[in-house]
C-alpha cells in the first residue's frame, strides 16, 4: 500500500534537497534591478549625506539665542548671506548672524541649527526669530543618512523602490543580481488541445500551461512552454530530457489518467541520475503530486486537473522557489468569520477555498466545485486549511484566510 507524504514531510524534503542550490548571477543597470535578488552584501562607499544639511527652508544660525525666543520677545539675527542649493557656502556664521537656506542646502561652518521659515520674519537685513531651536535641530548630519563602510543592501534582498534609492544614493549605477530559475512547462494527455484548434468529440482546451506559465512570471522566474504531449510514454521521455537539460525546474502537468500519473513518473525515473522524493502527497487537493531530483533540478508531476495544479503550484513549488532563493515566506493572510460551514470525509488536511465578502465584519464563503472547474479558482479570495484531524467547520468560526 502506497505511503503518502504529509505536507510537513513534503517541505522538509525540500529543504533538505534544494537548500544548497546556487542561482548564476548578472549585473544590471540600477533602473532595471527592481524585484532582483542582490547576489552580495552592498557597502556604502561614501557618506549620505557628504555633508551637513538642511531639511527645510529656513535661517541657518547658532541656536543658544533662541532658548527664550517667544512671540513677544524675539531673537534677533543679522541676516549676512544666503546659501544656494548644490553649492557649498564660502562664508562663517558668527553669533548673531543668520544665513538663508534651503531644504537640502548645507549648512554654513559655525550654524547649530535651522530655524524654520514660518517661524521667522525677514526685514530691513534682520530675521526675527520666535520660536526656540534646538542643537541640530533641522539638520541632517553628515552620514546620518547612511555612514560610509555600513552594510546598506544584504545579499538574497529583494530590491524595491527603496532600496534602489538607498543604492541611487550612495552612486552605483549597476548592482550584482541572481539569475531569475528558469522553469519549463509540460502540458499531458491525449484530451489536450491548443486553443488554435476546434474543439473535438470530448477534448478540452490546455489550461495548465497557461495557468502555470502565467503564475512563473509573477514568480523569480523564467517560463519556457514545451508544448503538449500525448499519451506517449518515449515522446515523453524525449521532450522531459530536453527541459531538465535547459531549466532549473521542470513542471509536468498530468493527464485526468491513472495511466498518465503512471506514465509521468516512469518517464522522471527514466532519467539518469532521477531520485522520486515524492509520491503522492495526503491533501486535498493535489494528492497526485510527483517530486524528484535530477542532478540538482526539481522535476514535478502535478495534477492534471486545474484547480489541484495551480493549488500545488503556489503550494510547494512557490515555496521551492523561496527556499532555493533564500526568500521568506510572503503568504498574504486575513482572519475572517465563516459565512456557512463546510464538512470533511477525506481523512487528509484539506484546503477549501472561499470568496471573502466585506461588510461590517469580514466573511468568508466557502466555495464548492471539483478540481477540474477552473472557474473556482477564478471566484476564490483565498483558501482555508482544515486539519485532517478535523470534519469540518461551522458558520461563526473564525478562520485564517490565505490570500491568492
């Protein structure tokens, strides 16, 4: 009697098989880096800012003549220059002197502090000054910002728009990346047509290849589509040699067949050097799941049904991405109140997936379909785990809600 693999035992294979894979690198322009994996830590090789600055518009003064400066006694400056953006000031501030400035201007050798513009007035080559400033006060310091030498970007982070304005700033205009996985695509069974033909008898159109080859490029990844193959145990064989040899994953998507499941996995252990490391997996749904190593690339045989492909897609192969990309778990959750419940018979942890309704209280409806309707999917916010210990939930229960 078969023995499947729990979803823990599943990821911990993972972990322990894939873990030590190392993606190549490139280098890329700054402006084409974003959502790139940085492939070293970054060090900053220069102060930010290189000089003091001011963060508003406003006087530049020595700040101690301003502790009792209220709107009936005010401090009084002797206005002797202002401070033009982008250029460093030829002049000193002495007690008693104040010089205009600008956010981001420097600040002139001898000012504390900057007082802000609304609490000033300027006339007749006086600023009058009502309001107390503090040392430092509106001044970015020299390195504050990033101190030159720290570490500003750590190797496997995943680089947004802040932190390509952290490397902006300190002047690369390149950055080492990891290659993004390339992923082939295999679409199996005799009842598989392309959408450029008319459908027959009781074909259906491919789904999975472009359900999965949609999800990869929402992934670190690189799709390649290897067409469909029939029921053809060598064209199999073939076409599955060619993709492990060119990509880093490889994701056969299965027939509605016991036959095709059996096929599949003949052809993976066909191949030199294949280990099966899994052989069918106790959820629902997806039990009819394949995992095996070729060399060091992961091959799966996924179900040929839509819902339980993609499901098994964001499932495991998400996380063999993560995993294999040094990436944390980025699941997106909301805790909701069932709408209605929902019972189980099948002995194995199940995922229902459910409509999220905002009113005054966040609900979620459980939707019901088989695997193969692919509009469930479509209608679904997201799914709820229901332990294989457990036959099913009631309406009220508050559950937590994996977001799509």
């Amino acid at each position: 009697m078969k023995v499947f693999k729990t979803e823990s035992e599943v990821f911990d294979i993972l972990q322990q098989e894939f873990s030590d894979f190392i993606p190549g690198t490139e280098r890329v322009m700054l402006h084409e880096a974003v959502d790139r994996i940085c492939a070293d830590d970054i060090r900053a090789d220069i102060d930010v800012p290189h000089f003091d600055k001011s963060t508003v518009d406003g006087y530049a003064v020595r700040c101690q003549r301003t502790f009792t400066a209220n709107d009936e006694n005010p401090a009084v400056f002797e206005l002797i220059g202002e401070v033009k953006t982008g250029e460093m000031p030829d002049f000193k501030v002495q007690e008693g002197q104040a010089a205009r400035v600008f956010t981001g201007g420097a600040i002139p050798e001898g000012a504390d502090a900057v007082v802000m513009l609304e609490n000033t007035i300027e006339q007749e080559g006086r600023v009058f000054v009502f309001k107390p400033a503090r040392p430092n006060e509106n001044i970015l310091k020299k390195g504050e910002d990033i101190r030159k030498g720290c570490t500003i970007i750590r190797k496997y982070q995943r680089l947004g728009a802040p932190q390509i304005g952290v490397l902006a700033a300190v002047g690369q205009k390149e950055v080492e990346v990891f290659l993004k996985l390339k992923v082939g695509v295999i679409s199996t069974g005799d009842e598989i047509m392309t959408q450029d033909e008319p459908l027959q008898e009781a074909k259906i159109y491919d789904i999975n290849s472009y359900t999965l080859y949609s999800a990869l490029k929402q992934e670190y990844a690189v799709p390649k589509s290897y067409g469909i193959v029939r029921d053809d145990y060598e064209a199999l064989i073939s076409l599955l040699s060619k993709a492990v040899l060119e990509n880093d994953v490889v994701l056969i998507s299965g027939g509605s067949s016991v036959g095709m499941y059996d096929t599949t996995l003949k052809a993976i252990q066909s191949l030199e050097g294949a280990r099966v490391l899994v052989d069918g997996i106790s959820i629902k749904p997806g039990k009819p799941t394949i995992i095996a190593k070729v060399g060091n690339k992961a091959v799966f045989g996924l179900p040929g049904h839509p819902v339980s492909c993609l499901f098994i897609f964001k499932f495991f192969v998400k996380k063999l991405f993560d995993m294999m990309l040094k990436q944390q778990d980025a699941d997106r959750k909301v805790l909701a109140k069932l709408k209605s419940g929902f019972v189980s018979s099948s002995g194995r942890t199940e995922f229902v997936f459910v409509k999220l309704v905002y009113s005054e209280e966040v609900l979620a409806e459980p939707l019901y379909g088989k695997s193969g309707s692919i509009s469930l999917l479509n209608n679904a916010s997201g799914y709820v785990r229901l332990e294989a210990t457990r036959t099913g939930l009631k309406p009220g229960d508050v559950v937590e809600v994996v977001l799509l």
